[in-house]
C-alpha cells in the first residue's frame, strides 16, 4: 500500500516535484497545500489534484503520511519540525535551516519521533558527485589532500525576481541573507564524496555597495554587508576545502566541484570535466560520459537517443534503471537529479530506512557554513564547526556501478 504525501507550497518550484509524486508507484495519494487561495486553485486545477488543504497547520491535522515543502527558504526550518512532530515524514527543499538552534532542534525533533527526513539536495546526484564517489570508493583518489567547490550565481541572473516572489513588499529584509547560509549545493558535493565533515573555518566576506542596497546596514535582517564569501576549510579526514558562494560576480553562473588526492584528482572547470593522474597516463575527459541529455539511454557506445518516453535529462552514469518505469517523459531538473530526489524520499519512507541526506547529512551541509558567516563577521578569525554526529543506520556509500572508461571516448 502506498503513502499519502502532501506538497506544502505550491510555486514553480514545487511544481517541477507534482508530476513526480504523482506518478511514482509507491504514492497512492497527493494532497495540495497553500495559503494563497488562488493559487493553490490554479495549481490543484493543473496538476488534477482534487484535495487540497489551506495551511501547513491543517496538513499537520490530517492523514497525511508525508508532507515535501517548497516553502520560503527562511520558513524551512520551523516548518519541519512542526510536521515531525504531528508524525509527518519530511522532504524539505534546500536550506534545511538558517540558524544553528534551528538545525538542532530539526535533529532533535527526527531522534525524539524516528520519522524520516530527507533535504532535497540536488547536488548529491549530479554526474560529477556520482562519479568521484564511484572513485572515492574504488581508492583511486588516494588520501584526499585538496577540495574545491563553489555557487556562482548573481542576481543578474534571475534572483531579484525569486526574491521578491518570495518576500513580497518587504523583499529586501529576506533577500540579503549571507550568501554562506545558503551553501549545501556546494558542500554537499565535496562531502558526499569523501564521507568527512569540517571542523574548523576561516572565512573572508567581500562588502557588497551595489546601488540595489541589499547589503546595505540594516536593510536586510542580518544586518549583512557580504554578497560574496570565501571560506577555507579543515576537513575531518586531513584534507582541506575551499567553498565559494558569490553572488555578485561576472560569470554565467555555475556549480562544481573539484577534488585531488595523492593519486589522481577530478577537475571541472571552463575547459570541462577531467580525470587525472599524476603519472600523467590516464587524462581523460568526460564531457561525453558526464553531460545530462534529454531523452537519451546509457549504451557501451555512449549515449543513445531512445524517443520521448525515456527519463529525461540523465547522464551515463545515472542509474536510471533503479528508477520506476512510471518517470520515463516527466520533468527531471537540476541535471538529473529531481527523479531521485522523489525516489529516495518515498523508497525510505516505504521502508523506514534513512535516506542519502538524511538530517545528519543535511546538518554537515548546512552548519559551516553559518560558523563560516560568522567568521567573516569576525575578518577570517579561525573558528571550530559543531558537529551533531553521523546518526543512526547511516545511509551507505553505495550505487549501481557505471562502466565509466568505455563511454569516455575523448582523451587529453
């Protein structure tokens, strides 16, 4: 039998998830939930969704198993725990939280219920992440010595529109937030390679005087001057990491990550995605095996358009054949990682196992990089990141295995 999910929210990000839960086999029932009336009519009437509810409160009253929240970023939090503990299991978009006493109370709320809660962190699928973990377990990193990853994104780019969206008249007061309290696209790729956590933080703010005043003294309710940060890193395992979060900066925008060893390292950047090694042997490039295409399927001879009914937006070494057959033609966003997203979520509420990025996970993603904020505040002052565990039955490091030298044809 399957569950009862909930969408709390209805805006365009949750509209890229409706199909999914709609569609996967394991979910009997979507319910529709939002405060604006006209809206969630509009949207309910789209998607053919026949039961809708006007709060989170009344979600939290009703039989929902599930609730999956799309809500304003600031809102995630309080949000979560709130619907833990009426019982509901929790899938919440990216951040988690935005303080340290929030995130530990959403730690706490999933050890005093046992109810599962899953941070929707795209990052953990994207091609590169699979990849280097493939790698990372396989040992051909060697130690890691070295990482690299960053969130370029300026508000040229389509975030004053979000932001007053989200904020309303009073969008400045929420559109300011320090750039590092939104950082687990960034470290959750690093982190979900290597398995470690960081301990310790220096990090530098760039003063942002734009005519906008979004980092202007008190505008925004940090009081945040920074639309830039750079944080370095010490990581649990010996190595370091450097995260940018920008979003002030000319460039197209980006997400990636890059990561060495004492044996070989990956490497993207404008030239691509690179393997290397330091006997200078195995350089290969893996644009081919690495890129999201639409309607494509995994061959020995690399990539095979198959028509408008496969899974969408999928790489060569998703393991698209772990996904229900129900996917094939719907939505897949954020280079292929909306599929999973849902998948895992339902799979781990179904079988009361943890997810991938479970709240523990979500933590480590989160909390350096509001100790990173912090720091900035404090001009780089080093400062030691809380760590609140691994969690019980921590999700593994496991996947379908990819063949991932056949399908790269190009070499250095």
């Amino acid at each position: 039998m399957g569950i009862c999910v909930g969408i709390i929210g209805a805006g365009a990000f949750a509209q890229e998830f409706i199909p999914l839960f709609k569609a996967h086999p394991l979910v009997d029932h979507v319910v529709l939930c939002d405060q604006n009336a006209e809206k969630l009519a509009a949207v309910s009437q789209q998607f053919d969704i026949a039961e809708t509810l006007p709060s989170l409160d009344d979600a939290c009253d009703s039989n929902l198993d599930a609730v999956a929240i799309f809500t304003q970023n600031w809102l995630h939090g309080p949000q979560s725990v709130q619907a833990l503990h009426a019982g509901k299991h929790v899938y919440s978009a990216v951040p988690s939280a935005i303080t340290l006493d929030e995130m530990t109370a959403l730690v706490d709320a999933v050890t005093q219920t046992g109810n599962i809660y899953m941070l929707g962190e795209t990052s953990y699928y994207y091609p590169e992440a699979i990849y280097c973990r493939q790698k990372h377990a396989d040992h051909a990193f060697g130690k890691i010595v070295y990482a690299e990853a960053e969130y370029l994104h300026d508000w040229d780019h389509g975030l004053y529109d979000v932001m007053k969206w989200r904020g309303g008249d009073h969008w400045l007061r929420t559109a300011g937030h320090p750039p590092m309290f939104y950082p687990t696209h960034s470290i959750g790729m690093v982190l979900s390679v290597t398995g470690a956590h960081f301990t310790h933080v220096s990090c530098q703010g760039f003063e942002d005087h734009h005519d906008d005043g979004i980092y202007q003294p008190n505008i925004n309710e940090w009081d945040n001057r920074f639309s830039n940060q750079t944080a370095l890193f010490k990581v649990s395992d010996g190595s370091s990491c450097r995260i940018n979060e920008f979003r002030r900066v000319g460039h197209p925008g980006c997400e990636r990550m890059s990561i060495w060893g004492t044996d070989a390292g990956f490497e993207h950047n404008w030239a691509g995605h690179m393997w290397v090694t330091k006997d200078r042997e195995r350089c290969e490039r893996l644009d081919d095996l690495l890129t999201c295409r639409d309607a494509v399927k995994q061959t020995s001879g690399g990539m095979e358009k198959i028509g408008a009914e496969a899974h969408k937006d999928v790489s060569a070494v998703h393991p698209i054949d772990r996904l229900p057959s129900t996917f094939r033609g719907l939505t897949n966003g954020h280079a292929g990682s909306h599929q999973f997203l849902v998948d895992d979520f339902v799979k781990a509420v179904n079988t009361s196992k943890q997810p991938p990025v479970d709240v523990w996970k979500a933590a480590r993603y989160l909390i350096p990089g509001l100790i990173a904020h912090e720091s900035s505040v404090r001009q780089g002052e080093l400062l030691a990141i809380p760590d609140l565990g691994d969690g019980p039955n921590a999700h593994p490091h496991d996947q379908p295995r990819v063949d991932m030298h056949t399908t790269c044809t190009n070499k250095a």
